[in-house]
C-alpha cells in the first residue's frame, strides 16, 4: 500500500497544481479526494473487515 500512498500524493498534487491554474474547483476537490482515499483507504478497509469478523465470531458464539 506504499505506492498507493506515492500515487495519490503525486496525483493529489498534479490535480491541485491543475485545478488552481484553471480556476476550477471541482478538479481540486477531486484532489482532495484522491488524497483522502489514499492515506486513509487502507486503515478504513481493514477496520472494517476486523468489525465484520469480529461481528460475526460474537453471533456464532451466542
């Protein structure tokens, strides 16, 4: 997930640089996003594969 983390920031700061010079909006929200997704994409995934096995090891063992 390293490289997920390089692109993001990368594609992150492409969008960033592309959106200020043309003015748009959208296109740096999109960064953002992208940024978001890649830092914190990896952490919310196994957070919730932990609180579905977690979930369903405590129904089974009811």
């Amino acid at each position: 997930m390293y490289w997920v983390e390089i692109i993001s920031f990368v594609l992150f700061v492409v969008l960033m640089f592309i959106g200020y010079k043309a003015n748009k909006r959208n296109i740096m929200l999109l960064a953002s996003i992208v940024l978001l997704i890649g830092l914190a994409g990896e952490d919310f995934i196994s957070g919730v594969s932990e609180g579905y096995k977690d979930a369903t090891a405590s129904s089974s063992s009811l």
